[in-house]
C-alpha cells in the first residue's frame, strides 16, 4: 500500500509541475479535502449529463450554485460512450468536457465518477453488452479479459480530461474521481476473486497520476491512498468512518429521494429529513456531500435500468424539467448557507461532543476566543426538547438540529422550514384528437417461415438480441391432428413482457415486475388441425443494472408447452427461428426518411392490432416552459420526436393505489421544430392515440407558511451579535419571513389566500381560524401584487396591530404567478 500512496503522491506532484500557471494543489488530510492548502467543507450535486440536453446545462448548473452548492458531480457512461468496441460517440448529450468545461466556466468543482461500472440505475449498470462476448470474461473480478478492458476506457476517460487540461492540478474543476461503484455489496461473491480485483482497480487509478485523490464508495476496505466514501440517506448515523485517520469522511450519495420503478408509488423524502442528516453528518466531522440526485432528468431511449421509469428522480431539489422543487431546494440552500458561517471554527477549532439529554446531544467547535460554532441534536421523533446548552435554553422541534454559527443564537433549524412552497401546474397546448391527422402501421407478426435466425433450442434474450432491441421473437410451427378440442399455451420466462400470437391473432399477454421476476402466461387457445404457428414476442424493459455476475444473467422464454385433451407437448427443446426486434425499428420509422418506408393507413381504417406503430405531426407550444407529452392513453411502448426517442412509457402498469407510475413524458425544448414536429408513437397494448396531448409545465403558485416561532432567514444573522439588543432596525431584520418568488418571466397577479392570526390547514389546503387580522389580505396585496419578488415580516405592527393578543401568530399566503 506504500506504493500506492507514493505513486499518488508522484502523480500530484507531476500534474502540478506540468500544468503551468493556474493550477490547484488538491491532497486531503482527516479533516478534509485541501485545495491550494485550504481545508474545504463542500456540497454537492449530482447532475448526469446524458439524462439532460446541453441546452439545459447551464441553467442547471446555475441554479446549482444559487442552491450553495460547491461541486456538480457525475457518472461517467460506458455504454453511451463505447456503443462498439473502438467506436467512440461524446457528441450531443454525450459531451462530456462540454459539460465540465460549463461547470468550469460557472465556477464550481467537478467530480467525475467514472467507474466504469456505474449502477446509477442505467441499463446494464453502464457497461457496453459487447463485453459479454469476450471469451472468459467476469466483470468486476480479478479477471484479465474484464480487467483489460477497464483499464483502457478509463484511460481513455482521464485522458481526454488531461488533454482538455479539466483536472484542478492542470487549473481545471475537477477534484475528485471514483473509480468502482458500490463494491462491497458484491465482493464477497467473487471470493478470493474479489479482493486481489479491489486492489487492482486502486492501483490502476492512482497510477493514472491525474493530480486528485480518487473514491470508492460504500468500500469499507478502500486501499490507500482510495478514500473510502458513504451512500446512503443516513451516513450521520451509519458510516463506520474513513478507514484511515488521514481520509476525510465524504459522502457521495445522500439520496433526495428514490428512483421509481414501473407499478410503485414515488418515494417522497422530506426536506427537512434530508437536512436533519446532511447536518449530522457534518456535525460529525464529515467534509462533503453530494446530493443524489440534485437534478435527476430523464431516461432517454432505451437507457433506464430494468422497470425503470423513464422519469428519473423527480422528486430532486430541481425536477425533471429543472424547475425549482420547493421548500425543499431553498431549505437545503439556508442549510448551505448556515454551515458555511461556522466554516472557521470548523476547520481549524477543537472539536468535542456532549450529552444534554437521553436523546439530545451536542457538537462543538472552538477555534480562538471569538470562533465557535455549536450543533445541537435531538434525536427524539417524538418530542420537543428543552435543552441547556451554555447556561442557556434552546428548544430543539423533534428530530431537528439546530445549528449556532456563534455557539450563541440559532441560525437554522432542519425541522423548521420558512422558504416557500411552489405547485407545478400543466397546461394543454395541442389536443391531438383529430381522427384525420394520425396515421396508423401495423407491425408485422412473423411466423416461423419468415425467420432466418433458427435452433434447436430456447435462446436467451440478451444474448441474442445484444441490447440492439427490446424485443425479441420466439416462434415455432407444428401439427395438430385434432379439431374441436380445447388447449392451452404454457409459457414460462424471464422476460419482463410477453405477448403471445396464433396463427398471427393475438391470444394474450403477461409481465413481470422489479420484484416479480418470472412471469407466467397460461391461456386458452384454439388451434387449427393442420399446421400451426405460434410467435411469442419477448419483451425488457431495460437491462439489469446491479449484482455480482451481470454477465451470467439470463432472460427471454425458458419453457413453452402445449396442453391438450389428449396429450401435453413440450416444445422447451424443438425447432425454432428468432427475429431480433421489430420490423418497424428495422426500418427505423420513427425518422422521417424511415417513416416513408412504409405505408401509413388513414388511422382505425381496419381492425385494431396490438404492436401498432402510430404517427401525426404537431406545432411546438409558444413560449419557453418546459414541454410534456400526455400518454395518458395509451398502454406501453415507446414514443419518438424528430427521430429522437424520448423514452419507454408503461402507462398500464399501474400502482397500489390504480393510478399509473407517470403519465407525462419529458420533450426537451431541443427537441423541437417550431412547425411540424413528427410524433411517432409504437403501442404494444390497446392505447388510443386520440387522447394524446402536448402540455406545458410551470411554476403558477407560491406559498409561504411561517410562524413567529420560525427562525429568521439565515441570511440575517450574520453580524447580528454586533448590534445591541435594543436596535430596533435589528429585530425588524432578524423577523421570520415569509418570502415569496415567482419564476423569471411571471409576477405575482393574484393573492389566492392571506391570513396573519391562526390560519388552519397548510399550503394545499387552508381557511381562516379563530385569530386573524382583517389587514393580511390588503397588507399582502400592497407588499406583492405586481412583483416577482416579496417579502413580509411576520410581525403585528406590519399588519397595523396585533389581532389577538396572547396568541402565537402565523403567517400564510397563497399566491398565483401570472
């Protein structure tokens, strides 16, 4: 391991010495990561670069930084990158030192995470398919054909940095990288393949010499100089620490919510759940956090994991579209804000820890005589604490840490929320109902004759169709010397979808789900005596992205049968002939050269067909709001615009509660022409077209819910101690505020909802209680109408007097932006 960390040493030194004026010194210490000889306490974001456009790049990344954030982080995709061997695409959403270089360019640290296995739930966990047909390979083990080939695309990744001068040591952003992802769930699985795979892949990295340390996350066993790193929601209270007194503790994943799968509920975190942990884990000496994710964006094509929805981590500080997701954007960037004024006892004072009750504690830091900043934690989810901290009192809400930058007066609390709410509204741009304008091309059901590609045997699915289509075909003939008499098809698999045709009429279908992996269909048919062809189209949703062994998965038929009156034939091991995807996607209709390929009926012209390609034409809505497309009727299958798809939907597949996992699907504004943008939609189910719409997203609300117990925005409290108590332009500064803020481009045209008293109920519902100042509504109005921007203290005098005396007074207006 002395090696190692001599080598990383070398290569810091060497990065430095070559890059000229402008380069950044980056080594770490148990405290934390040192750029330029400053230690650094950073917050960071994941943004995946393919899972935006470019065009959204740079606004992403600047409501990034307005968030307080200090790095972008991102996974570094080999499959997109490497499609074939040797053959290289960073064009487009691909471009990945474009999307550094405007990283660079707004200021902040980068942090590549390139794996390359990446997980990141991305089909087949980023790994290119074509690895799987290399004689002898094992992922991830100590294997030569695998380790071979990871060598070279990570040196093809750090080169092009180094050619592009993007590592801090050569005066660009980036200050971190992660080589692996995840190992240790899976180590113990490759036995004594694992370990010696583990140190390699270390070694390999750091010997790359890119002038900045490298990570493993959830690597307990990280070798030095690989800093071991934390994912997870909780790393506060679950990461055992850096297995080195001289590693920092950096978390690289703090999950803002949870990626989706088709057929469950969104899991929804709460802003002040993600604050409660993010404050801990600073409290606890931790340095560095990444949210995961900050913007999840969108699953174009066929990229999303297994079941994976096409939507990706919506619920994030910045949604899908990278709208604002509020409070909880603007309560990380008060929480961002108030660590940073405790950045000097932080990083250079004593640190010590204390009880102050059963479930209370608290964290300190001391520098000189001046600086000192304190946490004060209450890990009770039940009760509001009165701690004593200091000789003085503070009241900790359940399950909330307040943090003091002056170890004196509370700045932030994570259970205390002021900024505001904000409600996404859709609006519909285009009803595309008109019978007239789509057109309609059934996909041709092949037969056993219509194959070329024949065995004696049941193929797998992956293997066959190398990720070069969802689908794959099954399809056999065979006698039948009864009539009249009932049968029934058998078939196991291990696809996700099944759809099963006899004698070219469709006789059924089932799916599988994330949990539910092997589905059976089991159904009645007719046969005719004589020959009979039956075609079962195999259908994923994504290829599997996680686990020991990818390459030994498996997928597609494994046994078919037909039940008889009078005898059962097993047809698992019998002749068969295979088509690889559709003919359509052959043909490539959904471009506009490709569509004029075939011919087009006049839409519902003759009798509906499941596996129907559909296509019409639409203006793009005017204005700049983010564009959705409206597949609420429709079943499963794929939709594409000007040739580009935008992503599987499976709007069928419904959740425990009998609502669908989304309906709405992301078209970036890149995407479109102005006039006669061309939808083509390919429908496996019996979706219905004419209820397609194009809508609009926006920000038309704002709301803001604050009491007299809320705290001050943390932006007032700096240099609040110089001013005497009795100032009284100093309490009207340091007041609870309710601040609201419309999205550029709209002001506020409409006050839904005002009350200072005791309003009851919250932002989605409300009404007047028994205390209210008959002032809110005008005093609300005067302050808002009109603007963007506005903020009103929570203070009697604001609203002329006090409404009822005695009584704790709330604050809380629900606006329209227009």
């Amino acid at each position: 391991m002395g090696s190692w960390l001599f080598l990383f040493l070398v290569g810091l030194f060497l990065a430095a010495s070559v890059s000229g004026v402008g380069s950044r010194n980056v080594t770490y210490d148990g405290r934390s990561l040192i750029i330029d000889g400053q230690h650094k306490i950073l917050f960071s974001g994941s943004i995946h670069y393919p899972r935006s456009t470019p065009q959204m790049w740079p606004s992403l990344i600047a409501k990034d930084k307005a968030g307080g954030l200090d790095v972008i982080e991102t996974l570094v995709f080999w499959n997109l990158h490497e499609p074939q061997p040797e053959q290289f695409d960073f064009s487009g959403q691909r471009d990945i030192v474009r999307f550094i270089k405007e990283i660079q360019a707004q200021g902040l640290y980068a942090c590549i995470r390139i794996g390359p296995f990446i997980q990141g739930e991305w089909s087949y966990g980023g790994l290119p398919f074509w690895l799987h047909d290399i004689p002898g390979i094992v992922y991830r083990s100590d294997n030569e054909p695998f380790k071979f080939q990871m060598k070279k695309f990570v040196s093809k990744i750090v080169n092009m940095m180094k050619a592009e001068k993007l590592y801090a040591s050569q005066g660009g952003p980036i200050i971190l990288s992660q080589i692996e992802n995840e190992y240790g769930m899976v180590e113990a699985a490759f036995r004594d393949k694992g370990p010696p795979y583990l140190r390699w892949a270390a070694e390999m990295a750091v010997g790359l010499q890119t002038g900045v340390p490298w990570v493993m996350c959830k690597q307990n066993n990280a070798p030095d100089p690989v800093i071991n790193a934390c994912n997870g929601r909780r790393c506060g209270e679950t990461f055992p620490g850096p297995n080195s007194p001289n590693k920092p503790a950096i978390w690289t994943e703090n999950w803002t919510s949870f990626y989706q799968v088709y057929g469950d509920e969104p899991d929804i975190r709460s802003a002040e759940d993600i604050a409660f942990h993010v404050a801990l884990f600073i409290a606890k000496k931790g340095s560095y956090v990444n949210y995961y994710m900050y913007h999840g964006g969108t699953n174009f094509g066929r990229t999303a994991a297994a079941y994976l929805l096409t939507s990706y981590y919506d619920q994030a500080p910045l949604d899908e579209y990278g709208l604002f997701r509020q409070p909880k954007w603007g309560h990380l960037k008060e929480l961002h804000a108030a660590i940073k004024f405790c950045l000097n006892p932080m990083l250079s004072g004593v640190y010590t820890s204390m009880a102050l009750g059963k479930s209370q504690e608290a964290f300190v830091y001391r520098g000189n005589s001046v600086d000192c900043a304190a946490f004060l934690v209450n890990n009770d989810t039940r009760k509001t604490v009165v701690v004593t901290f200091q000789d003085s009192l503070y009241e900790l809400p359940p399950k909330s840490i307040s943090i003091l930058p002056d170890c004196k007066t509370v700045a932030f609390n994570t259970a205390k929320l002021s900024t505001q709410y904000n409600t996404r509204a859709v609006e519909t741009s285009k009803k595309l109902d008109s019978i007239v304008k789509w057109e309609e091309y059934k996909e041709t059901i092949p037969t056993f004759d219509d194959t070329s590609l024949r065995a004696d045997m049941l193929l797998e699915h992956m293997n066959t169709t190398k990720d070069n289509s969802d689908y794959l075909w099954y399809t056999f003939r065979f006698q039948n010397d009864f009539s009249d008499a009932e049968y029934v098809l058998n078939v196991t698999s291990s696809a996700h979808v099944l759809h099963a045709f006899v004698n070219g009429s469709f006789v059924g279908s089932t799916h599988g789900s994330f949990k539910t992996k092997t589905p059976i269909l089991e159904i009645k048919i007719t046969l005719n005596k004589g020959t009979n062809y039956i075609s079962l189209l195999s259908g994923m949703v994504g290829l599997p992205d996680s686990g020991a062994y990818l390459e030994r998965r498996v997928a597609g038929i494994n046994t078919v049968k037909v039940k008889g009156e009078h005898e059962i034939k097993d047809f698992t091991r019998y002749s068969w002939g295979y088509q690889v995807g559709l003919l359509g996607e052959k043909l490539q209709v959904y471009t506009d050269s490709g569509s004029n390929k075939v011919k087009w009926n006049t839409y519902g012209s003759s009798t509906h067909q499941r596996l129907t390609w559909y296509r019409t034409l639409f203006d793009a809505p005017a204005g700049k709001d983010p564009v959705t497309l409206n597949l609420e009727s429709m079943g499963k299958g794929e939709a594409w615009i000007n040739g580009q798809s935008i992503g599987r939907y499976w709007v069928s597949f419904l959740t425990p509660k009998g609502i669908p996992s989304q309906t709405r699907y992301n078209v970036p504004r890149s995407f479109l022409k102005r006039t006669d943008n061309l939808l083509i939609i390919l429908e496996e189910e019996n979706g219905y077209p004419l209820g397609i719409s194009i809508d609009t997203i926006s920000i038309t609300k704002v709301c803001g819910h604050v009491s007299e117990s809320h705290l001050p925005p943390v932006i007032s409290w700096q240099g609040q101690n110089k001013t005497e108590h009795n100032n009284s332009k100093k309490h009207h500064g340091r007041r609870p505020k309710v601040q609201l803020q419309c999205p550029p481009g709209r002001n506020i045209s409409r006050i839904l909802f005002a009350s200072y008293g005791n309003p009851t109920g919250d932002c989605e519902n409300n009404a007047i209680g028994s205390c209210h100042s008959f002032t809110s509504l005008p005093t609300i109005e005067e302050a808002c109408m009109g603007k963007r921007i506005c903020t009103i203290p929570v203070w009697s005098k604001k609203f002329g007097n006090d409404p009822c005396p005695g009584i704790p007074k709330t604050l809380l207006v629900d606006a329209q932006c227009t």
